[in-house]
C-alpha cells in the first residue's frame, strides 16, 4: 500500500508547479491558485503576500507591486485607518442600539493612532493591479 501511495504522489509531482525564485523577494510556491511567499513591510515585519499568475510563475506586474509595497506601505497607513474607522463606525452603532453583540467591553475608538491597537495585519494579495491588505479587528470577529 505504501509503495502504491509513494508511486501515486510521485505521479502528481510532475504536475505540481516549480518554485519561484525572485532575486528580491525570495521564493513563492504555487497553492490555491496563487503564489505565496513573504514580503517584509516597515513596523510590521514578514508578512504573507499572495501573488494572481499563471501556473508557471507570478505576474510580472504582480511581482513589481509586491517589490514597491514595502516602501510605500507607510504612506498608505492614513487611508488604511480611515478605511478601517469607515469600517468600525456601523459596528459602534449597532452595538449601541443592541443589534450587535460582541466580545465586551466593546471597543471605543477615534480615527486617530490609537486605531491600530485594535487590529492585526495578517496578510497581502496583489491581483496584477491591486492590492488588498488584510487585517483583523478586535470589533468584527467574523471578518477580515
């Protein structure tokens, strides 16, 4: 039975895409239909980014954002918080009028600094050209 199995996986092997070296950004595998791999953003540190591409490497364009991403995160940050506070409002005001309930105490933010203390990166996916940063946030639970 081993043998059978061994033999079976080797036979999908051959169809499993080559890794993916870039000279900047290291290496990206192929799953789920998307390259993966880490790109390192300033304050935060390494973080996992999926890259759209055909099944033999990334996009090319896909791969230039990612390389651009880390030196410009930090000018994204404001519209990131207003995106974020845009975001928590409808969820403070459902909360208030009893509609939402959540871990308690409910968290009382202002779209000020204080913001990011409430939310975790957890990853980057760039679509040619668009890049969506993921978080999590301690007032929606069940989205990211």
């Amino acid at each position: 039975m081993g043998l059978y199995l061994d033999r079976w996986h080797s036979m999908f092997d051959l169809f499993k895409p080559e890794p993916h070296t870039d000279p900047e950004l290291g290496m990206f595998t192929r799953s789920g239909g998307q390259w993966r791999g880490s790109i390192t953003l300033p304050g935060i540190g390494e973080t996992p980014v999926a890259l759209s591409g055909s099944r033999k490497q990334p996009d090319a364009s896909s791969l230039n954002l990612a390389r651009l991403l880390p030196t410009q995160y930090g000018s994204l940050l404001p519209d990131i918080q207003k995106g974020l506070f845009e975001h928590y409002e409808p969820y403070l005001q459902a909360h208030e009028d009893g509609e939402y309930r959540a871990a308690e105490p409910f968290p009382k933010l202002s779209n000020d600094p204080s913001l990011w203390e409430r939310v975790r990166l957890v990853g980057v996916t760039i679509n040619a050209d668009e890049i969506e940063v993921a978080y999590e946030t301690d007032w929606d639970e069940e989205h990211t």
